[in-house]
C-alpha cells in the first residue's frame, strides 16, 4: 500500500463529533490519490465538495477511469438531492474531466441504490455509512470499514455485493445527456422545484448549518 491508501484506510479519528465530517473528506481525498487505473463508486447521492472536484480532476488527469454509479431522479428516495445533482452535473463533468463516467440506476421503480460502496483498483474495498454530499462532508459522523485485496472479507463483498450491483440495470450517461441535464430535470419539475432544491442543498447552505 502507498502512504496515500494507508491514510485513505485509516481509523476515522475519536475527536469531537464536528470534526468527524471534515475527517471523512479527507480521507475520501487520500482514497481518490491513492488510485492508479480505476474508481468505482456507488453512492445514492452524490454532491461533491470543491476539494472532491479537484482530486477527481487530478485523477482523470493521471489516467484513473473514475465510474459514479448513483440514482436517477426517478429512483432516488431523495429526489430533490437527484434534482440538485441533474442541475450541476454539466459543470461537475467538466471539472472532472473525460475520465468520468456516470451511471444512474433505471431498474424497478421504487426501489433506490442505497450502497455506500467504493473500489480503487481492485485492491482497496470501503463499505460503510458514508454518502458523497454535502452533509456526509460538513456534517454528519460517518464510519467506513476498509479491505485490501488479501483479506478474505474483500472476495466474499465483491462477490456478494459488487458484482449484485454490476447486474442491476444502469443508464450510462452520454455527453447529450449532461448537456441536457439541467433542462430535463426544470421540465420535469419546474423551475420552483430547482429552487427549492438550491436553497436547501447549496454547498454554502449547507456550511451555514454548523
């Protein structure tokens, strides 16, 4: 392991709760350094910090395929976090680079991706409580369990769980589609509902909370 996977599987620090959030991002941060060739990660929400973006950039740069297996705002529980994702996706996209995949789930209706999930290079597994938004990074305490490869436990959840999920069906995003993102989701739901969505779920909102 490199010094940045061993922070990016380290023990979410016992200080105060408040700190625990800011914990969780930079480790999230160290994972997406540690990464050499790919990323899959399955999350129900996705709104990524500026740092998040960033560390994406630096990875599609180096050549890491980053793949984002999320909801679509018809499966999403949430679908006003889905909303706020569609909204931002373009520019997100363009920040992340051509590296960056996006898939949402378009399986059963009702039934949502729930999975906190993450695979970097088939050798380091995280499964934990952890969601990529906003309150996972500035608020809320989270807890991962990490997995290398030679654990047991890593064949037995890649097994069980991640190759579960690869049989699920799943919309991979096209350039129209991040291009239409935004007009789809204010056709969709209209304009006050993409104001509700950026007045509840805005990066700056949310850092207003603490």
């Amino acid at each position: 392991l490199t010094p940045n996977s061993i922070n990016a599987i380290s023990y979410f620090n016992s200080k105060k709760a408040e700190d625990s959030a800011y914990d969780f991002e930079y480790n999230i941060i160290a994972l997406i350094d540690s990464a050499k060739e790919k990323m899959q990660i399955y999350t129900p929400y996705f709104t990524p910090t500026e740092k998040i973006l960033r560390a994406f950039k630096k990875a599609s740069d180096r050549g890491v395929q980053i793949q984002l297996y999320t909801n679509s705002v018809e499966s999403s529980d949430v679908p006003i976090v889905a909303i706020y994702t569609y909204d931002n996706i373009k520019y997100w996209k363009s920040v992340m680079g051509a590296n960056f995949q996006l898939f949402t789930y378009v399986d059963e209706p009702k039934v949502c991706l729930h999975t906190k999930l993450v695979l970097v290079d088939s050798d380091i597994l995280l499964i934990g409580t952890g969601n990529w938004d906003y309150r996972s990074f500035f608020l809320d305490s989270n807890s991962f369990i990490a997995f290398n490869s030679k654990d047991p436990s890593f064949q037995v959840i890649q097994t069980s769980i991640l190759k579960n999920k690869m049989n699920w069906k799943w919309k991979e995003w096209l350039s129209s589609d991040f291009d239409e993102a935004a007009n789809y989701v204010r056709n969709k739901f209209g304009e006050k509902t993409i104001k509700e969505a950026l007045k509840m779920l805005d990066q700056s909102i949310v850092l207003n909370q603490l």
